[in-house]
C-alpha cells in the first residue's frame, strides 16, 4: 500500500492537479489541507486558491492551515486520505522564523507523515532550477524548500515529477542518495 505520495514540480506545471487526480482515485474521503493563507489584498493570489477550490469535488472536506501542519495530520482519522497542498506555502508561512523554530517544524511534521495511519498526498514547488535568489530571504526559501522536499521524498512510497502537464514517477526510474 502506498502511504506517502510527493508531488513536485516547478510553478503551474499541473502538480496540484495530479495530486487532486491520485486523490480521486481512491476509494476514500478526502481531506484537502491548504497550506494558503488568504490575503485579501492580493487578487492574483485570491484567483489562484479560488480556481483550487473550484477544481475540488464539492465531498472533500477543506481546511486551512497555514501554520500547524503536524497537528493537522494527527487528527485525521485513519480512513481518511490526507491531499496536502502545498509544501512551499507552508514553508513561506514559516520564513520569518528562526531556524530552531522551523527544525522542530520539519520534525514535527516527518513524525507526523511516519506515524499516520493515513495515505497522504503532498504538494510541493520545485525551486533552485533557476538563478540564484539576489536576496537573502529568497534563499532561505530556497533552502529550507529544498530540504523539506528531499527529507520527504527519502519517505516517500512514490514520488512524482509534474513538468509541462506530465507526470513522471521518478521513484520508479530513478536512483535514491540513500541507496
């Protein structure tokens, strides 16, 4: 049975939507965690989660939580498939943080994710392809994104590359640091 599915890919490459395509296949409730934080004043972010909810089947339950993401996952019951989208929002959630904070974060949540009883399906932004980030902050993004992801996918059963609209199972074909 496949516990821990990790969806990547870089910005509008289709990963939240073949995250919400593996969750319809499953033959259980699904509950879809938004890592977003509405920011009213933003209208292309407002756009953005709401072409997400209109996507979604109307029978997920949705709930937002930008910040306790470990705690969120334990209270899901065992018969429920977890949707968590997306890492990269979490992560920004918790920039400003120092780095104690976000380490006890990341090992909150890889307890949470190893000890659930769940299928879960996590979202995540590929970055670092590009230039590297002119500004401090950026990088630490970058970074802590970065990491999260790979500690992650290491627990993954599967693990999916979105690029240009397709899906890739990069757990099938490729090769793990770990091994």
């Amino acid at each position: 049975m496949t516990k821990i599915t990790l969806v990547t890919g870089a910005a509008s490459s289709g990963k939240s939507e073949w995250a919400e395509s593996l969750a319809k296949k499953q033959a259980q409730q699904v509950v879809y965690i938004a890592t977003a934080q509405k920011i009213a004043s933003d209208a292309e972010w407002m756009e953005k989660i709401k072409i997400h909810q209109q996507r979604r089947p109307k029978s997920w339950q949705c709930l937002e939580v930008p910040f306790d993401l470990p705690k969120a996952v334990d209270k899901c019951h065992s018969n429920q498939l977890i949707l968590i989208d997306s890492l990269g929002t979490w992560v920004a959630n918790f920039i400003e943080k120092n780095d104690i904070i976000w380490e006890q974060q990341v090992e909150q949540l890889l307890d949470s994710l190893i000890n659930s009883n769940n299928k879960i399906i996590l979202v995540a932004e590929e970055t670092g392809w590009g230039i590297i980030p002119a500004y401090e902050l950026g990088r630490l993004f970058r970074n802590r994104l970065g990491s999260l992801t790979r500690q992650i996918g290491q627990r993954a059963d599967e693990v999916f590359l979105v690029v240009a609209g397709y899906a890739v199972d990069i757990s099938k074909i490729g090769v793990s640091l770990n091994d």
